[in-house]
C-alpha cells in the first residue's frame, strides 16, 4: 500500500469511494492544523470555528498535550485494564478532583461513556434504591444528543439517528427540554436517573431556561433519583466554567465527559461519581480493553492540570463575551436568533437567505470552518486558545456571508 499525495478534489472523490456515507462534510481536506487554525492539501488556511465538536478546546496540537503524548509514546501506550500502569492513578485522581467527586471511570468514547453512565444508573436503581428488576427507567429529554449506540440511538427524538435502527433499547422517559413541570410529572418510583446535556449542543446550542436545572437538582435529591450531567460537549472550559452545569449553581450526581478530555490528541472519556453512585460496580461487570490506556491517561492528566489552572475558563468568559456581542450585531442583518455560553454559540440564519450548510460552505470559501444543525443554525465553537484578532476575523467573514 502506497500513500498518494492528492489534491482537494481527488481527495475528495477518493473517501467518497472508499468509505461508508455516514457523514457530510464540507469540501475542505485538512492536511495541517496548528492552535486556532488548519490547512488544508492545497496550502489553504482556514480558523476553525468548529474545534471538532469542542474536542479541540485547547486548540490543535497544543504544545503541552504533544509533549505529554510524545512523552508517553517513548515510554509505554497500552497495557489494557489486566494489569496496571504508572499514568493510571495519576490522571483518575486529578479528575476526580477537578469534578469533586470520589471516583472516575475511564472509556474511549462520549457514547460509551454514556453508555457507562446508563448501566451505573441501573445497576444502583436496582441494588441501591430498590427498584424491581428490569423495570428501571431514566428521563432525557427531546432534542438530545447522546451518541450512537443502539442504546443512545433508542431514546433519541431525531428521526435520522433513530429511524431503522430498531429494536429499540426500553427505559427511557422523553420530557420537553426546560419543562420542570414534565420532569416532575415523568418521575415514578422506578426513575432511576435524569440524564441531560446542560446546554444542548447537537439541537442547536439550546440553552434551558434560568433555574431548569437548580430544579431538577431539588427534585433528584427529593426523589432519590440520580442527576446525570451529559457535559462530553459542554464541559471543560467551552462555556467560561469547568462544567456548564456550574452556571446553574447545581452540582449533579454523575458527570459524563468525553471529547476535550483527549486534548484531541487521543479519544477519552470518563463517568465521574461518588462512592456511593460508581462503587456499585464490580470486577467482569464493564471495562474496555483501551479505557484508561497509559497514553489517553498521560494526555488526560494533561488536561486535568491545564483546566486547574483556569485560565482556559477565564479566556472562554472573556472571549465568549466578544463573540456574542459581535454576534448579537448581526441579528437582523441576516441573523434572526443567537444562543449560547462562552465560546459557544448557535446562530439561526434567516431561513429566506440561505440554510445553514449553505453559510457554512460560503464561510469555509471565506476561510472559517463551522457546522450546521437542523436546517438553518450554525454552530460555532473555536478552541479556548483563539485570539481577540481570530474572532473579529471570524465575524467579519460571518457579516460579509450574509450581506453575499
Ligand atoms: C453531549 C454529547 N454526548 C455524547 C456525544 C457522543 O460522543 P462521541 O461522538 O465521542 O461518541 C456527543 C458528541 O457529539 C455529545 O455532544
């Protein structure tokens, strides 16, 4: 097998013939990427607004992340969970601490960190709260974004991630997101867990109404039910704190994190709880051959000392607030709506202008990488390391989009 140096197009034609049609993504083949930018196998530079869904969040390559991997590499990168390794208590320790909690579990991927989340859920239901055998439900709510497993896919409300997919996974409540009253009316004896994103970011940056979650927090503690935090995308500095949940002044039961959480360098993800919550798992019950493997531990523990300084957070605040000021200017220049948190925004474009992925592919010709969502919003979400100078930049080429 021989690597072929290709050019925009061929490159495009050839993972068009070659891989399954999963995705759509924009015409631009990233070749480089460093910090706030990439470029692509032509030589052309582009700001990435995207930051891989905030996987990205201390930009590309960051030089302390690279140097921890590098570090690891010439040491030793995988043992599996049969022995353990010298990166292990190091990095579960520190993210222990950065959530408060007691413990961590350490996965490879936001959907199986989720997934983790739902069987820790279950299993205390059953061995904790008393909940009769195979009847244990968690409430989510409509619009979410939790993954891709057939588990995640079966209490979706997207009919794209969910239609011919089925057998569905039984179990789950679907409640309006924001309805506390929903929430309230959902939970039965058997509710075992609310599992929600803080800020729902696949649905279009939907942030909840003020106290939603303060609320729900009153009610799992009521009713003995588990307060899941779904913070894989919110989380780790992308909205100005550590946790998006912090906004509402609510410490949940079980935070679920993935994606920052591998400095985009190595897929991590993590559950992490107290004793009382993860201890109700034991030995053959769950695992993963490359959880917790040496270099996703040394890159992660990266991450944890990064985040403690809070200086991410505070540049996602500061800068959060330039951007949506920058973009609150352009509501009804072309812009009908803007939501979000810290460097995380979701902008609706006047449906009679153009869709969503139509912005997104004139922004890209204009050098600014971002994604759209349902039809007409755009998410953007630049890694923590952007500058004041990247995103006037960025809001410019959004501004001259609209006025094309
Ligand atoms: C809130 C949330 N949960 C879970 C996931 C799934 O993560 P992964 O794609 O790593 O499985 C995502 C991915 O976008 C997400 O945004």
């Amino acid at each position: 097998m021989t690597t072929v140096e290709f050019r925009t197009p061929e490159a495009l034609a050839e993972a068009e013939r070659w891989t399954a049609h999963n995705y759509h993504p924009l015409p631009v083949v990233v070749a480089e990427a460093d910090g706030a930018w990439v470029t692509d196998v032509d030589g052309r530079r582009y700001l990435d607004f995207l930051a891989g869904y905030s996987a990205l969040n201390f930009g590309h390559r960051h030089p302390g992340l690279v140097a921890a991997a590098h570090a690891q590499l010439d040491r030793v990168t995988l043992t599996s969970r049969a022995f353990v390794h010298d990166q292990f208590a190091t990095f579960c320790r520190g993210l222990a601490e950065l959530c408060g909690k007691d413990l961590v579990l350490p996965m490879n991927t936001g959907a199986e960190a989720v997934e983790t989340a739902i069987k820790v859920a279950r299993k205390w239901g059953y061995r904790v709260k008393g909940v009769a055998d195979e009847r244990a439900e968690i409430i989510v709510a409509d619009g979410n974004f939790h993954g891709r497993t057939t588990t995640i896919v079966s209490f979706s409300t997207d009919p794209e991630a969910r239609a011919d997919f089925g057998p569905y996974t039984p179990g789950f409540v679907v409640v309006p997101y924001g309805d506390l009253e929903a929430v309230r009316a959902a939970i039965t004896p058997n509710t075992v867990a609310v599992l929600m994103e803080p800020i729902q970011g696949e649905a279009g940056v939907l942030v909840p109404p003020a106290g939603f979650f303060a609320g729900v927090r009153e009610l799992c503690t009521e009713q003995n039910v588990l307060m899941i935090a779904d913070e894989i995308q919110s989380g780790l500095g992308r909205t100005g704190r550590t946790f998006a949940i912090e906004h509402e002044g609510v410490v949940p039961d079980m935070y679920v994190l993935g994606k920052a959480l591998g400095g985009g360098i190595v897929p991590v993800s993590a559950v992490a709880a107290d004793r009382d919550v993860l201890g109700v798992l034991r030995p053959g019950e769950h695992g993963s051959t490359f959880g917790g493997n040496p270099l996703a531990c040394a890159v992660g523990a990266e991450v944890v000392r990064l985040l403690s300084t809070g200086e991410f957070q505070e540049r996602s605040e500061r800068l959060g607030s330039r951007l949506h000021a920058g973009l609150e200017a352009l509501i009804g220049k072309g812009v009908v709506a803007v939501r979000g948190r810290g460097l995380w925004a979701g902008v609706d474009i006047d449906p009679a202008l153009m869709t969503g992925r139509q912005a997104c592919e004139r922004l890209a010709e204009r050098g600014v990488l971002a994604k759209d969502t349902h039809g007409s919003t755009i998410r953007l979400a630049p890694p923590l390391v952007v500058t004041e100078a990247d995103l006037d930049h960025a809001l410019a080429q959004l501004a001259a989009v609209l006025n094309s």
